[in-house]
C-alpha cells in the first residue's frame, strides 16, 4: 500500500471517528428520532456562505487549499497530538567542523641567496633547529659578489694612493666623487646580502673574501632546509624556512550556510590530536572568497603555543558556539514543508487554524519563525498530517471546491 493510500484511510479515519463524537455529544439533546447535524468541523458543509464570498469557516489569511477545523482535541490526543508554544529565544548554534595547525605567516622568514653561487658550508645542517636572530646558517661562494669585493678594493686603493700623492691636494671636488663610488660598491653587496661586517672588512684590510655568510633573520626554528654542501643556488632557491612556533594558526572550513553567523573575535574550542587538553582559540580572519572544490570557507584562529605542545600539520576538530540572534522559534516538528510553502497548524482550544509561515534559519532542532505566528501562540507537533488531511478535505468540500481557502 503506497503513502499516499495510508493517508487517505488516517483521514478518513479521522473523520469517522470525528462524527462519531459529534453523534455522542448531541444524543442526549435531541429529541428521539431526530436525525443530527453535521459534527462541528464539518459544519460548513449545511450553511450557506456568508456575505461577501467567503465559505463558512473560513479564517481570513488560511494558506491555499486549507481550512480550519474545529474537533474535539481528546479525539485527536487518542491519534498523538501535541503542541509547543511559540515563545521569544536566544538563538545560538553550535557548529563542529575540522581544521589544520598552520604556521604563523606573519612570523616565518624565507632565506634566500639572492646571487648565483655554490654552497660551501652548512652551520644550521638539520630541520627542527633552534636558532637566534643573526646566527650563522650557511656560506656561499659566488663569483659576482667576489668581483664586486674585487672592485670595491681597487677603488679603495686608488683613492688612498691618489690622497697619498703630492698631488693629494689638489684634488678637492674629486675626493667627493670617489667616496661616491666606493659608496656604491658596498651597496651593491649590501643589495646581494653580503654581511655588513665583512663589506667593512674587505675594505678595511683590502682582502676579498671567498664566502659570504647567511645569518637567520629571525629568532625561530627551521621548518625547512635545503642548504646542502656543494648545492648550486639562484636567487629563486629558498635555502631556509624560520618560523616562531609560539604563536601559530587554526585553519577552520566553514560551510556557506554557517558563513553569515561566524564573526571576527569569536572563540572556539579545539581538540587537536597529540594534545591532551582542549585549546582555545579566537577567530581573526575570515577568506574574502569560498573554495570551489569544497564549498567552504576559509576561517583562521590565532592560538597559543608558548608551551611547544602543538605541531604545524595537525589535524583538528572544532566547536563554535554561533550567535544566530534573538526572535520567535518553534520546533522543527511543527513545520509541514510543502516545497514552495511551510505550514503549521495553531491550536486554540478546540478550534485548529492552518498558517502559512516564514522560516529563518533552523537552530538546534528549532526554526526561527519571521513572519505568520505570534509569541504564546500553541502550534501542533504531532499528528500534523492528520490534521493537514482533515483541513484539505474540509477546504475541497465546502462551496467553492479546492478554492475555498483563497
């Protein structure tokens, strides 16, 4: 038996056992032999319209196709009805989803050569070292800089012998124009990464040196290395990465329907695996653009790692608590979902009324409801598509057929 058979017989039942009631409650009022009305909800059906168009029983703003219904509510019960009150309700949704530790980019340096060159020594020789600012990473030879150096010392020579002549003194505007160049020697070494201590050197002593040094730029730790002994290098070759493990990143995805509720500053609780406690960590930066092969979006936290607990790579399962707002909800359950409309079914007594509503967003098993209830209000829960069936048969039985709910 398909549903649609299952639902035609719950209706029918309904209504049986709808006029039955109505049959015991007018036995003992009427005379013998008086044949009964019709039971309450179908009352409609032996009164004339009244003026102005509208059906008997009709209730002026009933969706499309409904009516409402007035019944006996034990009756109903016996088939599992329930209400829920519309009531005003801080809305906040919880959202789990899934991240990675990252490095903090804003404390990673990358080190480079700059030049074309070989590598001839390696001081920071493994990845996971602990370095300082300014110490020593790698030397590298390259036969630019050691021309430059070159250069550099034959400028400074000519201008201390030319100062040292008898002629020296005539050189007044000259002297200026060779501090010039000498100038811009050194700048072109500087611009190449060669050390200033060992620019000053070479012009101190006028002996080039073969290698210059790489120092770290930042206090960190290596996260990469491809410094090798013999390695040739480009400007392009990154040789190091440093990074500040103390502060690191949580990249989080969020899906596009929790996107409008995720705010800068908020904070979220962080199971990282390898981690015995839960972090926390505060939401700073939302990605301007969604990922099309996934559709989500990128969300970064700032966290803590003074400890040295965490580890860039990790995986991570998150919690966000999300402030969707403040208005009227209603349960889940009440909401019968037509496709182009949403119906509920408001319980006043004895007398049920169909209602068209708009729908917010649905929070923890309850809808945010925006326009079609009041607050205080009671909306059924159970039984609904017994009740939607006897209000649809209603609104075709009435004059006008299917249209008496218009």
């Amino acid at each position: 038996m398909d549903w649609l058979s299952c639902r035609a017989i719950g209706a029918a039942g309904l209504a049986c056992a709808v006029a039955l009631a109505g049959c015991a409650k007018g036995a003992g009022n009427e005379p013998a032999g008086h044949t009964n009305g019709p039971v309450k909800e179908h009352a409609g059906h032996a009164q004339p319209a009244p003026s102005g168009g509208e059906p008997a029983g009709h209730v002026a703003g009933a969706p499309s196709g409904y009516a409402s219904i007035t019944v006996d509510t034990a009756q109903l019960r016996a088939f599992g009805l329930a209400t829920a009150k519309v009531e005003h309700r801080h809305l906040v949704r919880a959202l789990r989803t899934v991240g990675i530790v990252t490095l903090d980019e804003t404390r990673t340096s990358h080190v480079h050569a700059r030049v074309r060159g070989f590598v001839e020594s390696v001081s920071a020789n493994f990845t996971g070292k602990t370095v300082k600012r300014g110490e020593p990473l790698c030397g590298v030879f390259s036969q630019e800089v050691l021309a430059a150096q070159l250069e550099l010392i034959a400028l400074v020579r000519q201008k201390r012998a030319l100062a040292g002549s008898p002629a020296g003194h005539l050189l007044g505007d000259a002297s200026a124009s060779w501090d010039t160049l000498i100038e811009a020697s050194r700048q072109r070494l500087f611009v190449w990464n060669v050390p200033r201590g060992q620019v000053d050197r070479v012009e101190r002593t006028l002996a080039p040196v073969r290698m210059f040094g790489l120092s770290a730029p930042r206090a960190g730790v290596i996260v990469a290395k491809r410094a090798f002994v013999g390695a040739y290098v480009e400007p392009g070759t990154e040789l190091y990465v440093i990074s500040d493990l103390s502060k690191l990143w949580v990249q989080l995805d969020v899906y596009e329907a929790d996107v409008p509720y995720v705010r800068m500053g908020d904070t979220a609780k962080l199971t990282i695996e390898g981690v015995s406690e839960t972090v926390t960590g505060t939401i700073a930066y939302l990605a301007p653009t969604i990922d099309e092969a996934t559709r989500t979006l990128k969300v970064r936290l700032d966290v803590d790692n003074t400890a040295g607990t965490l580890r860039p790579g990790a995986f991570v399962n998150a919690e966000l608590s999300l402030m969707v707002g403040h208005g009227l909800v209603l349960p889940e359950s009440a909401v019968i979902r037509t496709g182009a409309r949403n119906i509920v079914f408001v319980v006043h007594g004895e007398h049920i009324q169909p209602r068209e509503v708009k729908l917010g967003p649905l929070v923890e098993g309850a809808y945010r409801v925006d326009a079609g209830v009041t607050a205080g209000e009671e909306v059924a829960t159970g039984a609904q598509f017994l009740i939607d069936s006897e209000s649809r048969l209603r609104a075709t039985s009435v004059p006008g057929g299917a249209h008496a709910g218009h």
